[in-house]
C-alpha cells in the first residue's frame, strides 16, 4: 500500500500512468469506421474532403456548410467550429487520396472543380482518425492531472485527490461518445485548451514570475482556441476566475481584473463568428420542429386518418402551424428537471448507454412525477452543498459550481439545444462532480482507512472500464451503434429514423458494389436485404406516432416501400401494394420536405411512379395506368432515362412507333452507356429502317450500336445467369442487321459465335 501512495506522489509517473491508461482504454475504437455526426462533420464534408484548400472556407463558414451547403438550418442552432474541421482537412490532405469513381474512373470533384478526398470506410482514414482520437484524450487526461495537482498544491491530501479525480475521468464511461466518435474531438480539445489555458493563467497570478505577460497572453490564445474547438469553452470565462479565487489568496479585485482580460479573446472570437456566419447566433432560434425543439406537443384536437385503407400508418389531417406547439412551461421545466436528475444518475450509475435522447424518449414531464422531485431535491441538495463549502473554500463547493457553470450552456434552461439530453454534453461538467465526489472519498479516508478506499477505488474503476470497454464496440460503425441503441432509445422518433436511413444505405451499398463488380446479387444477399428493409418498416410507423410531421422519416418509408415493391420475389399483388404505400409516402413529403433531401426529391418520386408504371404494364397489362404513371415519372423529372426506356416500350406495345422511337431515343442518349437502352435504340432504329422510315444507310448506326452492346455482354461476369440469353439475343438481332446489308462474312462469324452459345 506504502508502495502505491509513493507511486502517487510522483507526479511524472502518474501523469504518464493516467495517459498511457486512457489510450488503453479507448484502444478497441481504432477499428472503428464512421459512426453518427462523423458522416457530416467529416466523411461528407466537403471542405475536409479538399484537404488544406477547405481551410479558409472552413474558417469563412459554418460548421455544417460542408456538407449541407446553404441548409444549414437542417440542425439546431447557429455553429461555428472551425478548429476541428481544420484538423480534419490537414490529415485529409496529407494521409487521403482522391476520391475516383469505380465505374467512370473519374476523380470526383465539388461544384467549383476542387478535388475532392476518399474518406469513406473502405479507407482507413476513419482508423487514423480514432487513432487521433485517442491521442488527443489521453493528452487531455494528462492535461487535467497536471491541472489538478497545480490548484491543490495546499491541499492536505494533494497527491491523492489529483489521481482519484483524473483517474475517475479518464474511464468513465460517459465520456465514450466523445472518445469513440471522432466528432467528439471538439469536446476533447475544447476542454484541453481551456485547461491549458486556466493552467497558465493560475501560474500567472499565483506565483511570482518574471513571465506574467507571456503566461496571461498564452493563456488567452488557449482560451480562444477552445472557443474554436466549441462554445463550451465560453463558461470558462467564469471558471477561471473561480478557480483562482477558490485556491489562492488574491483580493477580489484581481479575480475581477482576471475576468476582464479573458472577455479579449472571447470578443475577438465573436468578431470572427459574426464575420463568418452573419450573426452571434449562440443559441437556437424559436423552432417548430419537434427534432430540433423537444419542448413542443401535438395539438390534442389533431384528426389523423390511415395511409391506405390496409396501412396502419396514420397521417396528420390538415396540417397547419396550429398543429404543433410549445408545451405549458411548467411541463418544459419539469422535463428539464427530470433530465438533470438523469444526468446526476448516470455520472453515478453510467448505464444503459446511448447516443440519443430524442422526442420522446424523455417524455413530458410534470412536477408531481418522482423522477421530476428526484432531480429537484439533488440539485438543492448540491446546491445547498456548495453555499455551505463557498466561504471555506471547500474543493467539493468547487467541483459543484463547476458542474453548475459548464453545464448551464447545454442545460436547455436558458435557450434550447434541439434535444433533451445527450451524453456528450455532461463531458465538460462531469469534471465538477468528479472532483467533488473525489473530495469526499478523501474525507472517508480517515474514518475508513486508505486501504479500504483505494480497493473500493479500483472496483469502481474496473467497473467504469468495464462499460467503457463494452460500450466502445457499439460505436464500429452507424449500423452497429444503431441496431444496439434503438433497444435502448425505444421511445425515440430519431433512432428509428435513424435506424431506417442506415438501413437503406447498407443495402443501397450491396448493390453499388455488386454493379462495381460486375455481378448480380446473390439469393442469400437479396433475402438479407428483404429482410433488412422489413425491418425498419415497424419503426418508421412508430417514429410518425411520436412525430407524424417527420419528413426525412415519411421520406424514407417511401424509399423502402419502393425497394420492396422492386423485389420479383414477392407476388404482384404485394408488389403493388408497396409500390403504392411509396406513392401516398411521396404525396406526404411534399407537405414535410426533408432538407437533407430537398434537391433529390423529384428523382426519387419519378423513380417510384416508375416502379408503378412497369408493374401495371408488365405484370398487370394494363397499359394505359402503365402510361399515366410513366408520363408522369418524366414529367416529375425530365432526366429519368429509365422512364423514357419503360414509355418507348409501352408504346410499342400500344403500336404508337412514333412516341416508342422518340422516348426510346432519348433514354439512349440521356444514358449512352446503360446496356438495355442502347440495344433497343438499335432495335429500333433498325426496325424503322425495315418499316421504310429511315434510309437504309442508319443500318450501319444499329450495327455499331449491337457490337457496342456485344462488348458490354462480353465484360459481365461469367456468374451472371442473364449472361447467356442476353448475349445470344443481341447476336441474333445483330444477324438480322448484317442480312439485311448483306454483309455475308460478318454474319457467318456471327452465326458461328452464336452457335457457340447454345
């Protein structure tokens, strides 16, 4: 035991101990890919994509601008982090490459020209980045230790209170959100540099030195590169000078004076926000989006109706601005009550873990609810604790107001942060209650004896590290952390979304690789699918139950009915039924547009009334609600080739040949290289030919057209069951082409390669 107090004492080795653990801790996230606000702060973000070239834009923008462009507003509240994002763009630059597509080789670039970087997950910039991660935070522990051992130099029991508080930090579990999401950096280096910069700013005005100026004007540029990191680092204009106060002597006019040189650097960071964003713009503004204002309800006296007549999803009646509206504040008070006392419970008992805390997984809350008195009763409690330890200057006082100060940006208590609660947001303020909780362990020393408290210490930590462990494997990627937490967060609208969303991704990616590839999907690859796309179904009708004006969720249903209405394993009828529960979807989104989707609206719709117009044609022979929904597929959106290849063979089929040429044409030439469309504008035009409607001298464009279509037969894959058929019916077309310009030595060799076929 002698032994261990020693090992304490130095302060060197235990500040290494405390680092190097950290990075132990958080280790089994390096695998780990994208996972939540990675994909927008980082993966899509085409700022970070241009490497160093983003950085001024970067520094000129707001935080989202990169990957959601002017639509800013498609997240709660104003945001301006250039300091991460830099980052990001820095290793973009030296550790990615471009960004080539597969099928075109061509390198993708923005609407400017700027190349753009590959940081997807087949990559392994995600690893580097968690890598990054880890590095940063085990910094950040060691940062806090060093702090610590600084502002308790007088304490009786120095020694033991900065390893039993940097150590509780640096597993606890409620920290993995920002560990093991590399967005999470913000955090990270928001507290690191404010830190840093309270550090330089005890050394200046505690201890004589000959250096006071540089260490002040250090500790400012830290400051304001914690501002840049995220705002948190505001509430350390307050912390600062508190923690001065609480462990020295200086006269309250210094503490004062401390004040008013850190409002420099913070009016110099909102000079430079308000340059880059157009507005301080600190908080969120009045917001009638329950997914960015937890704080509204459903009007009680709103009628809702089914989808379709066989849906049980209903949708909102005549929807209007009154059918929406801010709950009674003493309920938003009680809810934000309710959320503090759940946030005290999970710094003591940090479990379940989970990423969201949407509407309404809190549900609203009222004063005589138990959860409600609960958080009541402990905030007076560490209230009335730290009034009591103020004027002794007692550390657990400290550590409270701590708690209290930074967590009063996120507490939803002064403006509204777009969400009840999140774990990340107690990463700042669990310091204060950590160091409090730390000074009581110091105080139980002497009644319990130093062996007994450090033996419980490490069953607590064990325990901490445990979770923490556990929990980082959750975090692999969007899937994994989705599929885990939806268990968890089963009262949220988002996470279903969320859940739904991930799952069209991940199918939508088989099926981009197996084209890469050159291959159909497998019978096992599209049950996976199926079943994956059924899944999300019973979330999405649960998500518009808690939030039935949830665009991107009406936006999605309609997207995974669409798939399955493509499926042929299903029966006509199913088919069709999916196909219109996508139609009624798409109808509902037109009223709750997605902003994340709003340029991509009208490609999705015209491919869905596609999907109805090729079932009724071909599977119900019915040409002429065939054509009503084709016609209107490339009226919603004149670029869907697929369309104009359905419309030029369904009037064929109608004998129309002047509008089945025309549609026909056009899908050839507004995707020259799709296989299908090519052969039948050859088809076509040699038919003409035949009919007398074209010279014969357009023979000659239809042959070239069929070789083209026989070397696109040749590159499929050998797997491929349509392979075969599909090359000996371009062949036989391509014979009747060289007959009929009597090209004897071509057809022969044709023939022949035909013959090889059967």
């Amino acid at each position: 035991m002698n032994k261990l107090l020693d090992f304490i004492s130095n302060t060197k080795r235990t500040g290494i101990f405390i680092a190097v653990l950290a990075g132990i801790i958080y280790a089994n996230t390096i695998p780990n890919k994208w996972a939540v606000d990675d994909v927008v702060v980082i993966h899509k973000n085409q700022l970070v994509q241009r490497g160093i070239s983003g950085i001024p834009d970067i520094f000129t923008h707001d935080f989202m601008y990169g990957s959601s462009g002017n639509n800013t507003n498609a997240v709660s509240g104003g945001r301006w982090r250039p300091l991460t994002p830099m980052i990001y763009a820095v290793f973009s630059e030296i550790f990615a490459r471009p960004n080539v597509n597969i099928l075109t080789g061509k390198i993708q670039k923005d609407k400017k020209g700027n190349l753009l970087n590959d940081l997807s997950e087949r990559t392994t910039f995600p690893n580097l980045m968690h890598i990054l991660n880890i590095i940063l935070y085990a910094l950040l522990c060691f940062i806090l230790y060093k702090f610590l051992i600084l502002i308790f130099e007088f304490q009786k029991e120095r020694y033991l209170l900065a390893f039993l508080a940097a150590l509780i930090f640096t597993v606890h579990p409620l920290h993995t959100e920002a560990v093991a999401n590399v967005k999470g950096s913000d955090e990270i280096l928001s507290l690191l540099f404010s830190l840093l910069s309270a550090t330089y700013f005890f050394k200046a005005f505690t201890r004589e030195s000959s250096k006071k100026i540089l260490e002040i004007f250090i500790g400012s540029g830290f400051l304001f590169l914690g501002f840049l990191a995220k705002e948190n680092s505001i509430m350390f204009i307050a912390i600062i000078p508190l923690t001065i106060w609480f462990f020295s002597n200086l006269k309250l006019s210094k503490i004062v004076l401390i004040f008013g040189i850190l409002l420099i650097p913070f009016a110099v960071y909102l000079g430079l926000r308000i340059n880059a964003t157009g507005n301080l713009n600190l908080k969120t503004a009045q917001n009638m989006d329950l997914m960015n204002n937890p704080f509204l309800i459903m009007n009680e006296n709103a009628e809702f109706k089914t989808l379709l007549e066989n849906s049980d999803v209903k949708v909102l009646q005549n929807p209007s601005l009154e059918s929406i509206q801010k709950m009674p504040y003493e309920n938003e008070l009680a809810t934000n009550i309710y959320t503090y006392g759940k946030y005290l419970k999970l710094l003591i008992l940090p479990t379940p873990l989970t990423y969201d805390y949407y509407p309404r997984q809190i549900e609203l809350k009222s004063f005589s609810d138990i959860g409600v008195l609960f958080g009541l009763f402990a905030i007076f409690g560490l209230i009335i604790f730290a009034i009591l330890g103020f004027r002794k200057k007692r550390i657990y006082s400290y550590g409270i107001l701590f708690y209290f100060i930074t967590f009063s940006i996120v507490s939803n208590l002064f403006f509204p942060i777009g969400t009840n609660m999140g774990e990340r947001f107690m990463f700042m303020p669990s310091l204060g209650i950590i160091i409090a909780f730390s000074s009581l362990i110091v105080f139980l020393k002497d009644k319990f004896g130093i062996k007994i408290i450090l033996v419980a210490v490490f069953i607590l930590s064990s325990f901490f590290i445990g979770i923490t462990f556990k929990r980082n494997f959750d975090w692999r990627d969007n899937f994994t952390l989705f599929s885990h937490d939806i268990k968890i967060s089963k009262n949220s609208a988002k996470v279903k979304s969320d859940y739904g969303e991930i799952v069209l991704e991940k199918v939508i990616n088989k099926l981009v690789l197996a084209k890469e590839e050159q291959r159909e999907l497998t019978s096992d690859e599209k049950f996976e699918n199926i079943e994956l796309l059924k899944s999300s179904l019973p979330y999405y009708k649960e998500a518009l139950d808690i939030y039935p004006m949830y665009g991107l969720v009406w936006f999605n249903l309609a997207r995974t009915n669409k798939m399955l209405g493509d499926e042929e394993s299903f029966t006509a009828n199913e088919r069709l039924q999916y196909l219109k529960t996508a139609e009624a979807a798409y109808k509902i989104t037109d009223t709750y547009k997605p902003l994340q989707y709003l340029n991509d609206l009208n490609t999705f719709k015209s491919l869905s009334y596609s999907s109805l117009g090729k079932i009724y044609g071909q599977d119900f022979n019915n040409l002429d609600e065939a054509l009503k929904y084709l016609l209107l597929a490339e009226k919603t959106d004149a670029k869907n080739s697929y369309a104009d290849f359905l419309l030029g063979t369904a009037y064929n089929m109608k004998e129309d040949q002047q509008k089945s040429f025309f549609y026909t044409e056009k899908a050839y030439k507004n995707d020259p290289k799709n296989r299908d469309y090519v052969e039948n504008y050859a088809l076509i035009v040699q038919k003409f030919v035949f009919a007398g409607k074209l010279p014969l001298s357009k023979l000659n464009e239809s042959e070239k057209l069929f070789l083209k279509v026989v070397k696109i037969n040749k590159m499929m894959s050998d797997d491929d069951p349509k392979k075969k058929e599909l090359s000996k019916r371009t062949l036989n077309f391509l014979i009747e082409n060289y007959r009929a310009q009597n090209k004897q030595q071509e057809m022969a060799k044709t023939i022949s390669e035909l013959q090889k076929l059967q």
